[in-house]
C-alpha cells in the first residue's frame, strides 16, 4: 500500500522528485538516475541519497501524482455525496491527462520488461484508491448513510463508472470527450451511483433522522 507521508521533503528531495514526475511522464520508465539528477540540478549522489534505486524514486513519483485522487478521499470531506463529486473531478483531471495517459500506455506496452513498474504504477495509482473508496463506503453503510452491500464492490463500480469508455478512448489513440462533456459525465455516474445506492445529498443526509438514531417516530 502506498506511504503517502505527509511530511514535508527536503528542498532537494522535492526538486527531485519533481524532477522524476516530469520524465517519468515524459519518456517513462526508461529515465535513468542521472537524467534525474540533471533535471533536479542535483548530483547523482543527492538523488541515490534520497531514493536508494529508481524503484524506489518511481513508486514515490507514483505517489505525489496521485496526491489529487487521495486527497479527494481526506476526512475533512463535508460529506459522502461531496466525497464522490470531488473524486469524479480529481478522477477526470487525473486520468484524462495527456502526460498520464501517455505514462499509462507505456507500462502497458512494456510490462513484461518492466513488471515491477507496472504492478507499483496499479497499486499506487489504483488499488490503493478503491481500497480507501471502500473503507469510506464501508463507514458510510454502517451509519446508514448509504444501502449496505459489498464495499469493495462498491468502490471498484463507481471506479469503473467514472472511468467509462474514456481512458480506453485515450489509450488508444481516439478522440476524447471535451470538457463540458466529460463533466457531465462523471456528474450523470455520481447521480446514478447514489441513486443505485439509496444515497441522500450532504443537506438531506444531515436532517434526515431515523427513529432510534436521535429522534423518536412522530
């Protein structure tokens, strides 16, 4: 499962990662610790000081990329209904981008050369957000905020939801949906997906009170 420290780096520890997000994106795996360190401004000493090899420096990579679909899932999310528009916009943003999908393309094609990258690239990048998705739902079914079934299930629906026919679309080469229409759609998979769900607004899951959960029946 991935850190996800919240810790704050080092200056150089952070011009190198920066500097490993922008070439992992950009030419891939491939991307040598001394390309890193060029780009950092850094010497390769710094780089190996910070990130023991580059497996380490690309799961690390992984992780700061993902930081917007993460953060979407934080406590302080005001609520379920709230929670899911705010991962279907980071969800959009993130995998909709050009570099990502690019990146995307690239581990696929070269999986069996590097297995290793490919299966840190899924577990950071995906596993890990369905997993905190259905602890989320998981939490929400037993305070009746949403229908109880299977919350691994769950998560990996909405997932699959929002995600559609548009990074496959990318992926490989087709014409994507623009903005406006992206947007609607992950605004039509949130609706379908509460309503699938039994799942209330915020503003009516907060006023909606059930006999025996602090109010009495009428």
């Amino acid at each position: 499962m991935a850190n996800l420290d919240a810790r704050p780096a080092s200056d150089h520890q952070q011009r190198v990662l920066q500097a490993a997000c922008a070439l992992f994106l950009r030419d891939g795996y491939r991307v040598s610790m001394g390309a890193v360190a060029r780009e950092a401004g850094v010497s390769k000493q710094t780089v190996y000081a910070h990130f023991d090899n580059k497996d380490n420096l690309f799961h690390a990579a992984v992780e700061q990329l993902v930081l917007p679909l993460h953060a979407s899932l934080a406590p302080a999310s005001p609520g379920l209904a709230s929670m899911l528009h705010a991962l279907a916009q980071a969800h959009h943003t993130y995998v909709m981008d050009h570099a990502h999908v690019a990146l995307g393309r690239m581990l696929i094609a070269e999986a069996p050369r590097f297995p290793a990258a490919a299966r840190t690239f899924f577990r950071t990048a995906i596993d890990t957000v369905a997993t905190r998705l259905s602890r989320c739902m998981a939490e929400a079914m037993e305070q009746g905020r949403m229908r109880p079934e299977d919350p691994d299930v769950a998560a990996e629906l909405f997932l699959s939801m929002l995600h559609g026919l548009e990074g496959d679309r990318r992926l490989f080469g087709m014409r994507g949906r623009g903005q406006k229409a992206q947007d609607e759609w992950a605004r039509h998979a949130v609706t379908v997906f509460m309503h699938a769900y039994d799942i209330l607004p915020d503003a009516a899951a907060r006023t909606n009170k059930k006999p025996g959960k602090g109010s009495e029946s009428p």
